[in-house]
C-alpha cells in the first residue's frame, strides 16, 4: 500500500471512529430511561453504549498522527457511504443484546431503517419492547434525518480533517453557500433549528393527550421524517389534536431546511418565492382534497373524517415520514396508487425526506413539455428554468437520468423480490417504500403490517435499496466504477 492509500484509509477511519463516539454518546443519553424502568434487558444498552463509545475513541486515538489530512472528493464519498454502514452496524447492539430482534440481519435492518429514515420495521409487538430500546429506535432516526454527517462537520475541524467534501456529499440538494461561506457554520445553524423544531413539537405534543415519553419519541421520528412509532397503531389511537400537530411537523420536515433558515434570519418572502416550496404546498392541497372527495362519495366516509385521512395520508406519504391514521389499503384500489405516488415523488430537497424530490420532478416535467415545443420549433433555443433561472443542459440530462435509474431499481429490486416468492403488492410497495425511505408500502408491508415475516434474503435486498435511497443513486453506485477507484 502506498503513502497516499495509508493517509486515505487514516482519514477515513479517522472519521468513522469520531462518528462511533457520537452515536455512543447518543446511546449514553438513553440510560436514564433504562435505569427508570428496570426492565430484564437492563444491561443491554449501557453494554451496547460501552462498546461504541470504546471502539470510536480507539479508532480515533490509533490515527491521532495522521492530523491534517483533508478527505478528496473520492474520500468523502467513500466515508459516507461507510459511515451508514459502520452506524448501522453499532446502532444494531442495543435490540440484539435486548433480544427485541432475534438475529444480526433484524438488528442491522431495523438500525439501518432507523438511520435512513425508512421507518421499516421488523418488531412486531411494540407494546411489549423495553422503553429505552423503543427511545433508541426512535433516536436513530433523528440522528440520520437531517444526518449525523453534518453533525459531524461540526466537530471535524476540531480533529484537523476536512470536512467540506462529507457536507457536500451528505447534503446534496442543499446550497449552503447562500447563508454562510463555511460549512461548518451552515450546519452548526441547520442542527440549531432542528434542535428547535424537534423540542417545540415535544411540548405541543405533551400538551394534548401523549406523556413525555411518547411525545418525545413521536417529536424524533417525525421532524427527521422517519416514522417510527411507540405503538403498533401509530398515530391512529391519538387525538384528533395530536394527529393535527404531527401533520404540521410533517409538513416543515419536507421542507428545504435552508430556505426555512433563509426566511426566519434574511427574508421571510424567500419560502413563496421558492418554486419548489410552492409546488408542494399546492399539492399537498390539491391531492388531499381529491383523495378527501373520492373517500366522501365512493367510500362513504364523513367529511371530516375524510379531510383527516386523506391530509394526513397524503402529507406522510408525501414526505416519506410513513406514519398513518388509517388503512389506505381498505379504501378504492387507485387512492393506493396516488399514495405510493407520493411517496415516489417526496418532499422538497434539502430536507429531512426521501424520494426523487419535487425539485427533480419539476425539471423532468418541464424538459419534457419544452421538448415538444422543440419538435415544433427545432431552431429555438428553449431552456428548463427553476426559480426564473436557466438549468445548464449537463444538470438537465443528470436529472432525467436520475429519474430514469431511479425507476430502473424500483422495477429491479420488485423483480429480486418476486424471484424469491414475495406476492406481487408486497414486492412492489417494498420496494418502493425502502427506496424512497418511507417504510409504508403496499400488500403486507402496508399499514399495520411490518417486514418480519421476509425471507433473510429479501431483507438484505431491502437493506440495499434504502442505501441507494438515502446515499443518493450516483453517490452509491459510482463507488462500483472502475473510473472511481482511478
């Protein structure tokens, strides 16, 4: 091995090990729950904490000489996508040295889901699993929502290694440039406002009918667009009250975090006059009040029961938090089709949820109309514009080849699944569902239902598609390119 690899891999554990120190002091935050409870599993976390936080600090001390190494792009790339892994793996001990899950593969899946936000679950009796490991379930979607990444960049320059191409890697979408030159300064500001979001909708929560226990659990999972929940009904057996205040959160969880930044500290009009931010409002309306009129007159429902199903629906499918308030797979076949629609599109970019993103939506659709008017007029010059700006050609063609291979795993990982005797509804919504990090799907992976009952294989396929879902499609997959590596 050369002198460059070495310096490389250095950096690269260098980081890993600083992020294994986070995320065991995470876990040291969730003892208090344990020892308050006393459950039979009592020694789980706190082991599961020791062996993280020792692993971390050892990986850090062993590359303590290799100071001033800045990670290349190649680097950061490789470190993120490392990154999930390796937290995935630690974040895993707490349910398997609990025995919530009985073996490795649940351990990792459920981590992983948690981490990505996915909100897949292989637990399948939440009322019976301890507190502290349902705490630390719904943590770890915190800490991957807006992404421990860019927590980390915070702390990176402290331990003399760049930190500028993980913040660019793990925030695609997100120009930080527009409110601070340096990104450690952007994400110490993204953290504060998360930080704020997170605790408000605690309290708002704990004021209706939620104790702080599960006000605090359901505060994490739905600001980080995660929905993982404290009961197996999700926000189903809560108020009318609390479903309102979830659905508020949901709604600025899938919005761009740094135009909300933007409108709170420069310019308030910045939010509408955004077009991406526009065309997700518009749609949460529009679609909410469709779904709502065909549950009114096909499925018979109230008024206000159906403006309550059908905005919440729509708005947690929307931004691939995956909590619901009733069976949509009950009602008129083709409302389950507008759903995992919206779960294909996602929320704004920028923001906590998965999915293709509006942004990439809009460009898709708009080169596609522009398109037939350069059939017509094959000597004009015609460009895609976001935002009243013109799109260069090469991010155009990016984005429909994004859109194209997107669609092309979706199809793939459907197909894997069905290969290894999963029934048509569940394949497709699973697939959908991890790639685009909802965790609510179609058939027995819908509402109510959970991930349990697959086959290991078919688990680790899944554990695949919520990579590619939460690393970005190109990120992931240039790692498997010969070009990469050179």
């Amino acid at each position: 091995m050369n002198t460059s690899s070495k310096v490389s891999l250095s950096v690269i554990l260098r980081v890993q090990g600083m992020l294994l120190f986070i995320e065991g002091l995470f876990m040291l935050t969730v003892l208090p729950v344990t020892y308050f409870h006393h459950g039979i599993n009592v020694f789980s976390m706190p082991f599961a904490a020791l062996i993280t936080v020792l692993t971390g600090f050892i990986l850090t001390f062993s590359t303590r000489r290799k100071k001033g190494q800045k990670l290349n792009h190649r680097e950061g790339v490789i470190t993120i996508c490392l990154s999930w892994l390796t937290l995935s793996v630690f974040g895993g001990l707490p349910f398997l040295l609990s025995k919530s899950v009985p073996n490795f593969t649940d351990a990792f899946f459920e981590a992983l889901s948690g981490f990505t936000t996915t909100g897949a679950s292989i637990l399948t009796n939440l009322e019976t699993v301890p507190k502290d490991i349902l705490l630390w379930r719904s943590m770890t979607q915190w800490i991957g929502g807006l992404g421990i990444i860019v927590f980390a960049v915070v702390l990176i320059p402290y331990l003399s290694v760049g930190g500028m191409q993980l913040f660019m890697t793990e925030m695609n979408g997100i120009n930080y440039d527009k409110l601070h030159p340096r990104p450690m300064h952007t994400a110490k500001r993204l953290w504060a406002l998360y930080i704020f979001f997170t605790l408000l909708e605690a309290v708002l929560l704990q004021l209706g009918d939620m104790d702080w226990f599960d006000a605090v659990c359901h505060s994490l999972t739905t600001i980080s667009s995660g929905g993982f929940s404290t009961r197996a009904g999700s926000i189903a057996g809560y108020s009318d009250y609390s479903q309102v205040i979830v659905m508020l959160f949901m709604v600025l969880s899938g919005c761009n975090f740094t135009l909300l930044l933007i409108a709170m500290v420069r310019n308030p009009k910045a939010l509408f006059s955004n077009e991406e931010f526009r065309h997700f409002i518009w749609m949460i309306l529009g679609v909410s009040a469709g779904v709502a009129l065909v549950l009114v007159f096909m499925a018979k429902m109230s008024v206000g029961g159906a403006l309550r199903s059908s905005f919440f629906s729509v708005i947690s499918t929307l931004t691939t938090t995956g909590f619901f308030v009733s069976d949509y797979t009950l009602w008129p076949t083709f409302l389950s089709m507008v759903l995992m629609l919206m779960v294909f599109i996602g929320a704004c970019s920028g923001s906590t949820a998965g999915g293709i993103k509006i942004i990439r939506h809009l460009i898709f659709t708009k080169n596609a109309y522009l398109e037939l008017k350069r059939v017509i007029h094959p000597n004009a010059i015609i460009p895609v514009k976001i935002n009243k700006k013109a799109l260069s050609r090469s991010v155009v063609f990016k984005t429909m080849t994004f859109v194209f291979v997107y669609f092309l795993i979706f199809v793939l990982g459907g197909m894997i699944l069905l290969s290894m005797g999963v029934d048509f509804n569940t394949a497709v919504g699973a697939s959908i569902a991890t790639l685009s990090n909802c965790g609510l799907g179609l058939g027995s992976v819908g509402p109510y239902g959970t991930y349990a009952f697959l086959p290991i294989g078919a688990k680790w396929v899944l554990v695949a598609l919520m990579l590619l879902g939460r690393v970005e499609l190109f990120t992931l997959i240039s790692i498997f390119s010969k070009n990469f590596w050179k």
